[in-house]
C-alpha cells in the first residue's frame, strides 16, 4: 500500500462518516478492510475481504444502540449510567465473537476462505480480566467522584494503575487466543510475538 492513497481514503471515510451521522461507517469498514487486506501478500497470494457493508450493518446499528443506551442512561443518572456502561461490558465478548465468525467467514487467502472455530464460551473467558477491571476501575471513578473522599481518589487510581500495566498481557493473551482459533483448512494460524515485545 501507498501512505497518501490510504491518506486520502481515510479523509473521504471520516468526510462521509460526519455527512452521514456515522451511518457510513459499514461502508468504511469494507473498503478499508479490502485496501490493506489486498494489498497484503502471503506466499505469493494476496489476502482478501468478500464482506459487504450491508451484512455488517445490523451488527454496526447493535453497536451504536449500545453506546446510545449507555450515554441515555447517563444522561437520566449517573448510578442507572454505570449499570447501563457494566451490561454493556457483560455483552461485549458477545459481539466481538460475532465481528470474528463474520470476519473470519469473509476473509480469503488464495481463493480459501478462513475461518474462527473458537466458542462464545471461550472468548468471555478469554475477555472477562480487562473487562471486569475496566468496569471496576469505571465504579470507582464514580465512587470516588460521589463521596470526594481522598481514600477514594487513591483506591481508584492504584486500580487504574494496575489495569493499565496489566494491559499488555492482556492484549498479548487475547492475540495468543485469537490466532490459535483461526483456520486456514485444517491448519491453526499462531501468535509469535513474545509479551514483553
């Protein structure tokens, strides 16, 4: 790929995103997923993304009913704010097990089309520790901001702390997971790069 060709596509996606209210953005998804997945080479074949905007559009009108439900709620109180934020935090693994099926089932290297064989099961345990200390550290927050009490501003800090260092093996533990359930035919793709990389 060619940085100013991706430069200017970008421009146009966050263009149209802004005219539209946010409504174009299955159609960004799609064609930034086809620019850099077809212009990525393996063993002489380029990967490609046969997804159209209209299948992930239910998904995508999901997500934003998420967010506004959440920003709703805030709005009416901050306590009906925080449950509607940890029911959304208790569906997410819901939805990325459903954007990697889809994904996966969409994605193609030589004409053969991978696929994600991991469970719903699996990816809430794989997802539970930062989503449970992301939502911890969003009730202390409110905690702290309702009581004004500096113990509280402390507690939420150190847990803040703790969450941020411990991202990395997150994230590392979510890519080992992932890569080992994405199939290309019989064969499992690997994650190789180390944590501390």
């Amino acid at each position: 790929g060619v940085g100013h060709e991706y430069a200017w596509m970008w421009f146009r996606h966050v263009l149209a995103m802004v005219l539209t209210l946010g409504l174009y953005g299955p159609w960004a998804h799609v064609r930034t997923q086809r620019y850099f997945l077809r212009r990525t080479v393996v063993a002489g074949a380029a990967l490609d993304y046969h997804a159209t905007p209209t299948g992930l559009l239910p998904r995508y009108v999901l997500i934003l009913g998420l967010v506004a439900g959440v920003l709703g709620a805030w709005s009416g109180s901050r306590l009906a704010g925080m449950l509607a934020l940890s029911m959304a935090l208790a569906v997410w693994p819901l939805l990325v097990f459903m954007s990697l099926t889809h994904r996966m089932a969409h994605l193609s290297w030589a004409h053969r089309r991978l696929a994600f064989d991991g469970t719903c099961q699996q990816v809430y345990r794989a997802m539970w520790a930062p989503l449970f200390g992301g939502g911890l550290v969003a009730w202390l927050l409110m905690a702290a901001v309702l009581v004004r009490h500096p113990g509280n501003w402390l507690a939420w800090g150190g847990a803040l702390a703790l969450w941020l260092l411990d991202m990395p093996a997150f994230v590392w533990t979510w890519y080992v997971f992932r890569q080992r359930h994405l199939r290309l035919g019989p064969l499992h793709l690997l994650w190789k790069a180390t944590k501390p990389a």
